[in-house]
C-alpha cells in the first residue's frame, strides 16, 4: 500500500539523518553567529543604525567561505577567524565592544559568493568584510565591495587581479604568486645552488600566474625550466604527470598544487623512483600535515611560508594555540590545527588593529585610514605588513623553511621582493 | 616511456574497470544509469576509514565490514528510494541518482570534513618491481588481480549460481522472470547491493592512492562511466576492456601530447563512441520494438 | 486544466479573468521593484531570472520535447563566453552581443541535436554529459578564450548615475525575461510546441503523421540552446567574471533539478523550479552542508511523491479547491 511505503520510506530517510546526527554533536551554529530561523522567504532588513555593523555592544563582520564544494579545506579559515574573535571578545572585546563574525557558505561558487557578500551588506549589516577564498569569487565582488566603501581585508588568493587595479578599501595579505614564485626560484638557484628546474603546476590562475613568476626569474639568469607540466583539479592519477616530469631529469622540482595533489605526486613518485628535491609554494607549508598525509615522504621537501606555522615557537601561536584548544575544538571536535586555521588569524590581524587604532568613534573611513597607517607592523603573524596611500599588498616577504623529522625547520629569514 | 605509460595505463584502467562493472550491473538490471556510484563507494571508503581509526579494527576486518555495509548501503538507497517511484521514467531515475548523490556527497562532508585525509593500507606505498626498465608497485599488481579476480568471480555467478542466473533473467525479460516465481524486486535490490560492493571495493583500493575526500570518486565516476560507454554499458567483458582501454589511452596522451588534455580524453571517447557506435565495442545494439 | 472548446481558447496565453489580474499585478510589482527594493533583493531577482531562462530553455527540451540533456552548463557556457568575447574584442555593445550569444550556442545546439536523432534514453543522456564538459575542458585549455585565468566582463554602462549596477542590470534582465517567457509559452501553444509534444510522446507516430522528426529534434536542441545561451550572456554580465570552472557537472544538474522539481512541460513550473533552486542555497548558506543535502532530498521527493512537480502540486491545490467540497 502507497502508504505503508511512505511511512517506510520516511522512516528510512529519518534514522539515516539520526544516524547523522548522533555523529555530529555540534549541530547548532556557534553562539557568535545569529539565531535566526530559516525560511525561503527574506528577513525584514535591520534599521540602519548611523555606521552599518557598529553598535554600543558589538562589532559586525562578514566573511564568505567555501564551507563546502570542491575547496571545502579552506572552509578551516572562517572557522579560524571565528575561533579568533572568540579569544578577542574574551579578553573584553575592542573599545569595549565585541566582535561578531557572520559566516556565508559560498560553495567556492561566484554566483554564491555574491548573493552571499550581498545578504551580508544589505540585510545583515556588516562594518567590514575579512577573508574570501579565490580569485574568481573574489574579483566577483570586488567592485560591489569597492561601490559601497567597505572595507575588507585578506582575500585568500596571490592573483595580481586583486589590487591591480587597486581599489580602495581593499587591503591584500596575501603575497602575489608570481613574487612567491619568484623568489623561491631566486632562492633554489643562489642558495641551493641548483639549475635544472621542473615546475609542477595546477592550471588554473593559481599554478599559471607561479608559472610566469618562476619563468621570469629564470630569464633575468639566462636560464629556463627544464620541464613544465600541468595538472587538473579534478585528475586523481598523476602517474603520467610523473613520468613527464622524470623524463627531464631535473634536480629540482617545484610544486605548485593542492594539498591532495601534493600527496599524490610524492607516493607517484616514490614509486617510480624518482627523487629530485622537492619545493613548494606557501599553500603547501603545513610541514606537520603535509608529512601526515603523505605517510612521512614530504621529509626534506623546503617551502616558503609568509607568516608563522603551525609548529612554531613563536608566542603568538601559543596564543592562538590556546584560543584553539578551548573553542574551536568545542564547536568541532574534528577541527584541524592547521595553516588554514591559522591563516584565518592572519587574515583579520590588521582589521583588528586597525579597529582598535581608531578608538571609541568608529567609522569605515577611519578604519580605512588606520590600515594605511600599518608600516612594518609586526604584531600578527607577519612579521612585516606594510600598507600605504598606493599600496594595499600588505605582505612582501616570505621566508624558507623545511620539513625535518616531521616538522617545519626556518631555514632562512624573511626575504622581501626586489631585495 | 612508453612501456610505462601502459602498464600504468592499465593499472589504473583496472579501478576504473571495477567503477565501470558496478555501472553495468546496475544498467543491465534496471536500465538506470546510477550516478551515485561514486559516493555510494566514497561513503563506504569513509566508513572502512573510520573503522580502522576509531575502533582500532585490522585492515581485513575493517574492509570486509566496509563492504558489508556498501552492500547494506546499496540495497536501503534502492529499496528506499528508487523502488518507492511509481512507474517512473527515465528521467525519474536519473534524477533519483543524482538526488542519492548530492544528499551522500553532503552526508559525507557533514560527518568526516573536507580536509584530505591519508588512508592507511597494508599494501605498501612503495615497494616495486622493476621489469626491463618498467616499473610495476604493489599497488599495481593488486589493482590488477582484484580485477581479474573480480572478472573471474562475477562470470562464475552469473554463470553457475542461482541469484546469478535470476539477475541475468530479470535483466533480460522482467515479466517473463516474474513468472517463472522469481522475485524480481529483491533482485533489483540485490543488484544495486552488489554493485555497491564493487564501486567499494574500487574505492578502497584507491583511497591510498588519491587520498581520503568527499571529492576522491568524483572524478573516477565519470572515468567509470566513458569505460562503460567505451566498451559496452550491457557487456561485462565490455566494461573490463573498456576500462584498461581507457587507462591507457588516457595516460598516453598525457603523456605524448600533454597532461593538459588528459581529462578531455574519456568525455572525447565518449562523444565518439557515441556517435560511430553507441552500443560499444562489446555491447549489443538495442533494437526497439515499435 | 479546463476543457478547451475551440482552437482560439487553446492559443490564448492567459485564461480569464482572474489570470489577467494576477499577471497585471505582477507587471506591476516587477516595474516598481529596482526603486523600492534594496540591492540584494534585486540581484536575487536578476539570479532567478536567469535561471528561468535556462529552466525554460531545458524545459522546452526535456519536458515538451522529451529529450534529456545532462550538459546544459555547456550551453550556458558558450552563451556567456560569446557575450563576453563580443564585447571585449570587437567592442559590441551588450545588446547585439546577447542575441548573438544565443545564435551561437543555438548553433551548438543544432550541432548536438544530431547525434542525439539517433540517441534516446541513457546514450543520449551520457553524451549530452560529455558535451557539457568537453566544452568547459576546451574552454580552459584555449587562451583565447582566457584559459583557466577567465575574462572580466565588462557590464551595461548607461545612467550610471542614477542607477546602481544591481538596478541596471534588472532593468535588462527582467523585461528581456518577461519578453522571452511569453515567446515560449506562444511557442508551446503553436505548431511548433505540439510537434515537440507529439515527438515526446512518440516519435515514430509522429513522423508517419508527418512531423519532421529531424527538424524537430534539432530544433528542440537548438531553441533550448539559444535560451540558455541568452541567459548565459546575461550571467556572465550578472557576475562581472567567468571561468571554466564555474560551469561545471554540478551546475548542469541544478539544471535539470529546476526542471524536474518545477515541473516537466510547463512554463510555470519551470519558473517554480528556477525560484526554489535559487532561493534555497542561498537561504540556507550559513549551514555547511545542509544545502547539498536539502536539493537532493527535494530532487528525490519530488520524483517519488509528485511527479508532476510543483506545478504538479499547485495544479492538485487548485482542483482540490475548485471542486471542494466533493
């Protein structure tokens, strides 16, 4: 009968979403963010208080994500930034206001992203944006960001695209693939003292634009890579990928991927027997979680990293540390103590600042006004983030480091573009 | 090189042969073509994970349980879902799939995460044989054996086994199966238990290889897929081939003409599958009754 | 749903009283919203307009026409990359340069419509699959079109003053939206439309009546295509950047989603479908996850438990009411 099956389909699909309950125990979302209900229709937009996100009790910021979708890894940096406030808001806020972080899923989709950044402007009312991962969702919004003078700090992506042109209310801290190329080239060939590079890259924006940098700095030394081979998002078998890159024989090779990717080549080629010196770009630098998925072949692999890792000594990540262990684990008890957490810290360190530099009167213009007063400040994860009138890249330099016995070792100090 | 690039080709066509048979079992039985295959086979990869993680469990035990609850999986997203469409069309069907997918897909991201995870295993990472210059892992010959022994096992139930004759009944003439007292829904359920076992089965043996995601067998569904195309959606031996083919043809011209085109390849051979001989090259042209 | 007693009743676009009020009011409503509505409303409404376009070019296809297409996305594609090239390179305005988008992936469309006359069922649906993603694969791999790195789309640019970008991209949008779902609902009540059914329901009767099937099977691919086409262009306006990846499986199953869930063989479910599908992630955007799972739930609910989709539902209420209380 029709509905003895419904009642046995329903009763199917219900224990399933049980099952998935019981495992999740953190259903909710966390206490920063809104409890509002869900309905398909449209919330009733809050009055427009004199500056939008600003109250005598709080603070108002946005950020977009990939929660979900095919770059889901870097959903760990809103949780970051959230993990973040949540140590700020403890220590009794800025100004005696704290800070609240509204989180968007956008699917790692532009479309997504700009009704997402859209809600949270208009109907949710934030002072300023942080974060955002991607170029393409990125530049989706830039210009509606720019049109309505909010500031925003940190998009995780090295296109050029993001402050050529410059737009005034964005601030950068994320160094450009093409100078972290650059320089890490520059480095294997003056300190490594190696000459035959192969460039292992995913085609897209952000393998291509490493490309150019890498194949620059070779030129201004007479000298090209020996082997240049792309990888799709999607490939999940790279043995050929390998094979190429063996056939040329290189001493080094500089991989520019994804985590997964990453891991893959090192098993691919550990069994083809191909063992040429390995170095990454900063996407790469958890030395710990790296060595970790790659069941310890990523030891002796050198990376460049522009702010402090995961493992390091440094006092403000045991800071972080801390904030970490006492609420983000909470909110998730599978929350990864990784560089994508962590550069969720980063990412909204000079927002921070800035809002606590321009004191009790807080408004866009002057938290605007404040990030372009930040020159060599150090007191993030950055040793150095420098802005100015005409300058919103924040971050210049970056600094090499290795994997030894599983963990990240600084091999060098920081080393700034043009230098 | 070239030696390499085959028997790389072939090892990894071997995976997607197993994706490949899963899809034809479950076409053959029902006409249906399951895009959920490949979280149907991810879930029960997480689950094998989580196994030998949480609860400390070998790996043997640890997979067959895995396998265990593909089945189980399998057989609950047919009986729950699929069954439950009142003569549906094809294009039901396909949407049903596609559904099953997307609600696995975010099952499996809300309960393990996104983050890439490292998939223990007991076949080593990095033992090889070195035969005239070609190189052949462990984890080569394994793909290898698991599916010929897969072939082997899967042409003795069709052949000599209850169930197995039953199945290739109900997928030749489902009425007349259902007069000769079979009872064509548990076989329609078994099926798609079975073919889940195998998609499994695929998914655990490459999870060390292309790492633990919600993302890992998007990819190799759709390789699994132009390897049924390729070689016949209602031919077994079709799907085997079709699969080696593949991994072959994919890798040489990565390798020859650039790992750029190396994804275009299997939606090419599809198109032109397609459009020389839809039935494949071991399949059987449908002829329609009007 | 009413019994139609001559041909002049079967052509009529709206049905009495009551529907000329209600389209009136929405007339209405439409024409006052960029002035009253904020930002984000508006674009959300630019996104469901979009969508409507492309459920309705899939609908005519897969609904009226019986086709399947697992590869709309491809479509959608080469509408918005031949918008975007037009404007960039040979500097067209944005006005010829969306018809011509459509004609092209019209063109496309005729192209895959070929292969597809000897296809039916799971073949069709598989090539179709590998038409979507061989377009966007080629799309990357070819710098002329921007690769992998994507182009930026310059976007309409009169009465900057006195419009926001949002208001200005509805007021294209939206009449062009109203314009083209009135032509397709003029299609399916004429000749054309009835062939797409008859082939629906059974080719083989409808050539020996007489319909051309190939003419009709192409056409079907390309009328479908154009729309999707349009509404690609407009898209990639919308966002201001395309890439290759944007345009990927899972965009050509939110497709076929809106068709399913709105409703197969109707204009309005179409528009039904389109709304919800849009609306839905977006709503529940601050929850990982849950999205991915809400659409597949619904797809697999709809197809179980109503069949005929939401147009299915609001049919059903509507009879139920009419003949209450019997």
């Amino acid at each position: 009968m029709r509905s003895a099956r419904i009642l046995l389909t329903g009763s199917v699909v219900l224990s399933m979403l049980a099952a998935i309950g019981c495992r999740k125990e953190e259903e909710a979302p966390p206490p920063e963010e809104k409890v509002e209900k869900v309905e398909a229709k449209k919330p009733e937009p809050p009055p427009a208080p004199k500056v939008p996100g600003v109250s005598d009790t709080e603070i108002v910021i946005g950020t977009t994500s990939p929660q979900t979708g095919p770059a889901a890894l870097w959903g760990s940096v809103a949780r970051g930034t959230a993990c973040y406030f949540d140590m700020i808001n403890e220590a009794g806020g800025i100004n005696g206001r704290k800070l609240k972080l509204e989180i968007r899923d956008d699917g790692y989709q532009p479309a997504r992203t700009v009704a997402a950044t859209k809600e949270l402007v208009e109907q949710v009312g934030v002072f300023a944006m942080t974060g955002g991962i991607g170029t393409a969702t990125g530049l989706a919004v830039k210009d509606y960001l720019a049109e309505k003078k909010v500031p925003w700090v940190g998009q995780g992506t090295g296109s050029t695209k993001m402050t050529d042109p410059m737009a005034h209310n964005l601030f950068a801290m994320f160094p450009t693939y093409n100078d972290e190329a650059h320089l890490l080239v520059k480095y294997i060939t003056e300190n490594l003292k190696k000459k035959k590079i192969a460039f292992f890259y995913q085609n897209d924006d952000y393998g291509k634009e490493a490309l150019e940098g890498a194949r620059k700095a070779l030129e201004a030394k007479k000298l090209k890579l020996a082997a240049e081979v792309s990888v799709e998002v999607t490939d999940t078998d790279l043995a050929s990928h390998v094979m190429k890159l063996k056939k040329a024989k290189p001493q080094v090779v500089i991989l520019w991927l994804m985590p997964k990717h990453a891991a893959i080549t090192m098993g691919t080629a550990a069994k083809l027997k191909f063992k040429p010196q390995w170095i990454t770009g900063s996407t790469l630098s958890d030395a710990a979680f790296m060595h970790k998925i790659t069941k310890g072949a990523w030891e002796g692999v050198h990376f460049d990293s522009f702010f402090e890792l995961p493992d390091s000594e440094h006092p403000l990540i045991a800071k972080y540390k801390a904030a970490y262990d006492k609420f983000a684990l909470k909110r998730n008890d599978k929350e990864l103590w990784s560089t994508f957490f962590i550069a969720g810290f980063l990412f909204a360190e000079p927002l921070v600042e800035a809002i606590k530099n321009a004191g009790p009167e807080l408004t866009r213009e002057k938290v605007i006004a404040e990030l372009e007063k930040l020159d060599k400040w150090g007191g993030g994860l950055h040793s150095a983030v420098t802005f100015g009138k005409d300058n919103r890249r924040g971050v210049r330099s970056v600094y090499l480091a290795k994997c030894e016995k599983g963990k990240a070792v600084k091999t060098s100090g920081y080393i700034t573009f043009g230098e | 090189m070239l030696g390499q690039l085959v028997v790389s080709g072939i090892a990894i066509g071997c995976c997607y042969a197993m994706i490949a048979l899963a899809m034809v079992i479950v076409y053959k039985a029902s006409e249906v073509l399951n895009f959920a295959q490949g979280e149907l086979a991810m879930v029960s990869t997480f689950v094998a994970y989580s196994l030998m993680l949480s609860l400390g469990l070998p790996f043997p035990l640890a997979a067959a349980s895995a396998l265990l609850f593909a089945f189980a999986l399998g057989a609950v997203c047919e009986f729950a879902f699929l069954r439950q469409a009142d003569e549906p069309t094809l294009l039901g069907l396909i949407v049903i799939t596609l559904g099953m997918e997307m609600m696995l897909y975010g099952a499996a991201g809300w309960i393990w995460g996104a983050d890439t995870k490292s998939f223990p295993s007991p076949i080593s990472d990095t033992s090889v044989y070195e035969i005239s210059g070609i190189i052949i892992s462990d984890q080569d010959l394994t793909y290898l054996a698991t599916a010929l022994l897969l072939a082997g096992l899967l042409f003795l139930f069709f052949r000599y086994t209850r169930v197995g004759v039953a199945m290739r009944a109900t997928s030749q003439n489902e009425s007349a199966a259902k007069l000769m007292g079979i009872r064509t829904q548990w076989i329609n359920t078994f099926t798609w238990g079975l073919s889940s076992v195998i998609g499994a089965l695929a998914g655990i043996l490459m999870a060390p290889r292309t790492m633990l995601d919600p993302n890992m067998m998007m990819d190799p569904l759709l390789k699994g897929f132009a390897a049924a195309v390729l070689g016949g959606m209602t031919s077994l031996p079709g799907a085997a081939l079709g699969g080696c083919l593949l991994g072959v043809i994919e890798n040489l011209v990565a390798g020859y003409i650039s790992t750029e085109f190396k994804s275009v390849v299997a939606f090419v051979v599809i198109v032109i599958v397609l459009c020389v001989r839809p039935a494949g090259l071991l399949g059987q042209e449908e002829i329609k009754k009007v | 749903m009413d019994l139609k007693r001559s041909y002049s009743e079967d052509l009529k676009l709206l049905d009495g009283g009551w529907e000329w009020a209600a389209f009136c009011v929405l007339v209405v409503l439409l024409a006052v919203a960029p002035f009253a509505l904020q930002d984000f409303y508006l674009y959300m409404i630019n996104l469901i307009a979009v969508h409507c376009l492309v459920a309705i070019g899939l609908n005519l296809l897969v609904g009226y026409a019986g086709q399947i297409s697992l590869g709309h996305a491809g479509f959608f594609a080469i509408g918005a990359y031949t918008q975007a090239l037009l404007v960039i390179k040979l500097g067209l305005p944005f006005f010829v340069a969306l018809p011509a988008a459509g004609l092209v992936a019209a063109a496309f469309g005729f192209l895959l419509g070929l292969p597809a006359l000897r296809l039916t069922g799971p073949y069709l649906a598989i090539a179709t699959l590998g038409f979507g993603m061989a377009v966007t694969q080629i799309i990357g791999t070819t710098e002329f079109f921007g690769g992998r790195m994507g182009l930026n789309v310059p976007r309409p640019d009169f009465l900057t003053d006195a419009l926001s970008s949002d208001q200005r991209m509805y007021l294209v949008i939206v009449p062009l939206t109203v314009l083209l779902t009135i032509t397709a609902v003029n299609l399916t009540k004429s000749r054309i439309g009835r062939a797409l059914v008859a082939v629906r329901d059974s080719d083989i009767a409808a050539e020996a009546i007489g319909v051309n099937l190939t003419l009709t099977k192409t056409l079907a691919f390309a009328i479908s295509a154009f729309y999707t086409g349009v509404a690609g262009g407009l898209m990639a306006m919308l966002l201001g950047f395309i890439n290759p990846d944007q345009f990927n499986l899972i965009m050509s199953i939110t497709f076929l989603a809106m068709v399913v869930v709105g409703g197969l063989g109707s204009i309005l479910g179409s528009i039904l479908g389109a709304i919800l599908m849009t609306v839905l992630p977006q709503a529940l955007s601050r929850f990982d996850n849950i999205p991915m799972i809400a659409i597949g739930a619904i797809m697999v609910a709809i197809v179980i438990f109503e069949p005929l989709g939401l147009r299915g539902r609001w049919l059903k209420s509507k009879i139920y009411f009419k003949t209450w209380p019997f």
